[in-house]
C-alpha cells in the first residue's frame, strides 16, 4: 500500500513560510522553497512571479535522487548539497532529512552567503517538518479531516 | 505519498506510468496534456533523449478539481522504459500513490510487456511498496495496430489483481482518460480509509 498522507497545519504552515522568509532576506535570495524528496513542493517564499515552482520541484527532487543514486554507486550515503551557478541565476540544494532547502539566487548573493544560511535553518526545519511527520503518522491530524465523508459521487464529479 | 496541506487547501498525490520501452507512456501523458485546459494543468516537462526516448522521466501536475473544499492535484510521472535505465526507474517509484501499467498490444512486444512487470514488482518491492495493495490500472494500448494479442489473452498473461483493465489507442486519445480515472479513484479512494 501507498505511504501514510502527510498532513501539514496551518500552523506548520505559517512557522516554516517564516523560516524560509527569513532565510530569503539573511541569504539575499530571490526564491526559496522547500520540497519534499518525492517532488511534492511544501511552501515556496519570494519571486515567483513567472516561475514554475511545481516543476522545479519534481525536477529538484529528480535532481537530488539521481546524485543521490550516484553517491550510493561510489559508496557515499548522499550528497548533502548540490549547487548549479548559471551566468545569473544559480540554485543551491540543501537535503535536510527528507526535505529539500531549494534557493535560487542572483549575482546579489554568492553560493558562500547561501550554503551558510540555509544550514543555519536546516535543523529548525528538520524539526518542524518532524513534527508534521509525526502528528501525521499517528494520526492526530488526521480526526478532523473531511476525507472519510468524501462519496463515490465526490471522486466521480471531479471527472465529469 | 499523498500530500495535504491545509493552510492551501491541496491534496496532491503522485501517480507513475510504467510498462516496457515505446509502449506508449509519454503519448499518454501528451495526450492528457493536448486536451486539458491550460488553467487546469502546468507545463509537461520531458527528460528525453536527442532522439525523443525518455531518459530520465516525464512530469506533469493535473488538477481536477474540488473535493470537500480541497483542490485535487495529481502529479502525473512516467518512467524510461528501456531496460538499462533501471536505476532511474526505481527512483521515480518513490512516494507513489497509484501505478497505471502501460502494456503494449502487438504480440512482438509480450514478453516486454511479461518482463516489464516482474521489473515493476521487484523495484516497487525495492522501496517498501506490494503492487497488490497499490491503487493500480493495467492499460491495453496500441488496440488499432495490425496483429494484437486479444485483450481476454493479455488480460490472462498480465493482469495480477482485478485491476481494471482498459484498451486505448493512446495516440488518438481512446482510453486514456479512462486509465486515469480507474487509477485516479483507487488513489482518492484510499485517502478516504486512511
């Protein structure tokens, strides 16, 4: 069977918008979001005005597994971080347990100033994201969730 | 696996077309993205080779609508098919909630289909994953082309649960929105007992 939902609060929610819109402003990044290794992105700060978080997500995630796959190959756990500096724009990644820290940054900012910021937030991340985790494992998040009352006209609906 | 978030009231789940090289993955996926609105749907990313073979995957987010107030979005992925690129298979695997099997009908692609499946088991049991427990569909494609097994025969060689099984010519669009919803339904059906 498919894993547990993970189910994030709004009061998950908000703490790690804040984490992240801190982290924008101390690393002067343009965007900064946070994904899931699976691709599924969680919460996004900044410019994202023509941007297409979804799919930097899912390729962000791809990205990751796939150096991921080459670490294991050559023996290492992973690559805890992968940077790609454009001539403008750059992108650091950050693995933080099962998150990925995502930053996108201009010539405003320098991978130095990145990588330092984003693993100062790392583990209040971790530990917020562990919270979720846990809450949605066993199933304390999940008693008020209108899921259980959706009917078979529900699921039918949304392909008519 | 599944994710909710309340504060933007999205459910988003993860579903991966699997089946053996040329099958017809990526038409699939094509297909859905050529007949969707535009407003309902991001843009289809493609990791493919110079000569259009998939490399690594296929990726496209498709919302479907409101259920209880939350906006559905399914992240729709497909996997290289060729037999070498194993690796990058089980990755794609991760996280899933719902597998549609691609299986193709000309009898010269049988045992591609056969060996496409055992993959299919062995790399979902690799992460953690029992196809028998999994929202799963097992899609018929390429019914229009000359010289075909007939569906009762595929069925028999490929069918593993009382999946639903749906024939589609997915270039033309026959059958493809059907899969997704068989599928589709197993996935918001499971978010209902969980």
């Amino acid at each position: 069977m498919a894993d547990s939902p993970i189910v994030m609060r709004e009061q998950e929610y908000h703490q790690i918008k804040a984490v992240l819109a801190r982290l924008r402003l101390d690393a002067s990044a343009r965007v900064v979001f946070l994904v899931d290794k699976d691709g599924q992105q969680i919460a996004t700060h900044g410019d994202v005005a023509g941007l297409d978080t979804t799919s930097l997500a899912s390729l962000a995630a791809g990205n990751v597994a796939a150096t991921g796959g080459m670490a294991e190959l050559i023996g290492e756990k992973e690559f805890p971080t992968l940077s790609h500096e454009g001539e403008h724009e750059s992108i650091h990644i950050s693995v933080v347990g099962r998150l990925l820290l995502v930053v996108v940054f201009d010539e405003h900012s320098s991978l130095g100033l990145v990588k330092l910021r984003s693993k100062q937030v790392s583990q209040q991340l971790a530990s917020i994201f562990a919270e979720v985790a846990r809450s949605s494992e066993d199933g304390q998040t999940n008693e008020d969730l209108p899921f259980g009352e959706i009917t078979d006209e529900d699921i039918e609906s949304l392909f008519s | 696996m599944t994710f909710i978030n309340y504060a933007s009231r999205e459910i988003n789940c993860k579903i991966v077309y699997y089946g053996p090289g040329l099958c017809g993955k990526t038409t699939n996926l094509q297909y859905i993205f050529d007949s969707t609105a535009p407003q309902s749907r991001g843009k289809m990313i493609s990791l493919a080779t110079e000569t259009d073979r998939t490399l690594f995957f296929d990726f496209m987010p498709l919302e479907l609508g409101n259920v209880r107030g939350f906006k559905t979005r399914f992240h729709l992925y497909t996997v290289p098919g060729q037999v070498f690129y194993d690796a990058s298979r089980k990755l794609i695997l991760k996280g899933v909630d719902g597998v549609v099997f691609v299986a193709d009908s000309q009898e010269e692609r049988m045992d591609a289909n056969i060996e496409s499946l055992y993959n299919l088991e062995e790399n979902l049991r690799s992460q953690g994953y029992d196809l028998m427990k999994l929202p799963y569909a097992l899609q018929l494609n390429k019914r229009d082309l000359p010289q075909i097994v007939s569906s009762a025969d595929m069925a028999a060689e490929l069918q593993r649960k009382g999946e639903p099984v749906v024939e589609a010519v997915a270039s033309t669009g026959v059958g493809v929105f059907d899969t997704l919803k068989a599928v589709a339904k197993q996935v918001l059906t499971e978010l209902r007992k969980s």
